[in-house]
C-alpha cells in the first residue's frame, strides 16, 4: 500500500499541552510505577522529555529515562486519496520530577 504520511511539524508546546493527555495506558502506567524507587504518579510526575521542557523543567544530563512502548495516530491518504486514521508502534521515554531541574532563564 502506498500512503502519504501527513506528519505535522512539532512546534513548541505550551505548559498546558503538556499537562493535557489524549489517553491513558494502564498498561504504562503500571510500567512506571514499578520502574520508580519515588512515591511518584505517572501522568502528573513522570513526563516526556518535551513536556518538562513545556513547564520550564530540564531533565538533569546523564539521566536514564524509561522505556515506553505505545501507538502514534496519524493521519494518512490511502490508494483513493481518502484521508484515514492510522496507528504505528511508537517508543517513548519518560522521565520523573526527581530527574528534572527548573530551567534558568523560566
């Protein structure tokens, strides 16, 4: 199948795009929790590397993020030149509050 990827440019997100889930993964969330040695909660204290930089956070040099494996949607032309919705595997790293620092400059 040939297909057009229509990927949009990653623009720089706001603080609150970055609080602001389209779903959530049990599945994930449960990787998360039993990753962390912190009393952290996934979605509100271990975020994507482009989320703390959205809320003025830096993730510390050297730190080890983890592994997340997921689906990214997109939107995609199929061979009549209709628009459809598809999903790909997609990896992601995460990181804990504790591995950030407020951002000079912020």
């Amino acid at each position: 199948m040939n297909e057009k990827l229509k990927i949009p440019i990653r623009s720089g997100m706001t603080a609150t795009e970055a609080k602001t889930f389209g779903s959530y993964s049990e599945r994930n969330a449960m990787l998360v929790t039993s990753a962390l040695d912190c009393d952290c909660n996934p979605y509100d204290d271990v975020l994507t590397y482009a989320r703390w930089q959205a809320l003025g956070r830096q993730v510390a040099k050297g730190e080890k993020g983890i592994k997340l494996s997921t689906y990214k949607t997109y939107e995609a032309e199929d061979e009549n030149g209709t628009l459809v919705t598809r999903k790909r595997p997609w990896k992601s790293t995460v990181f804990c509050k504790h591995q950030t620092t407020e951002r000079k400059g912020k």
